[in-house]
C-alpha cells in the first residue's frame, strides 16, 4: 500500500503543477477575451436566447403537454 500511496502523490503532484502553471497562462489572457466578448452586443443577446432557451426547457410542464397533445389525436380518432 506504500508504494501505491507513493505513486499517487508523485502523479499528483506532477498534475497538480502542471494545472497550475496552465491555469495562470490561461488567466492572464482571459481579460481580453472576456472583453471583447461582453462588448459585443450580439453576443450578449445570444447568450441571453441561450438562458431564456434553457429556462423554457426547464419551465415548461412538458408531460401535461404531450399527454394532451397525445389524448387530443385519441379523441379525434374516436370521432372519426
């Protein structure tokens, strides 16, 4: 179990300092992407469609719709 314990903390720490180093390369340009990003005003809109998009999923009560839809062909069969 030692040499197990040894391995995974040399893995981790090897990992660990790599995600690190990567992640401060990475931040140190995110500023510029995000502003350029939040002052495009259609970017901004599409990102708000994909929110309100979502919320809509969420929201919507999707089983009593489509049991109505589905219940309303049965009728109309029965009719026919």
């Amino acid at each position: 179990m030692l040499r197990v314990m040894i391995g995974f903390w040399a893995g981790r720490a090897i990992a660990d300092t790599f995600y690190v180093w990567t992640t401060s390369k990475a931040f140190d340009s995110f500023g510029e992407v995000f502003g350029d990003f939040y002052q495009d005003w259609q970017a901004v809109a599409l990102q708000l469609l994909g929110l309100a998009g979502a919320a809509i999923l969420l929201l919507v009560p999707w089983p009593r719709w489509v049991f109505r839809w589905i219940n309303r062909g049965e009728r109309e069969k029965a009719r026919a």
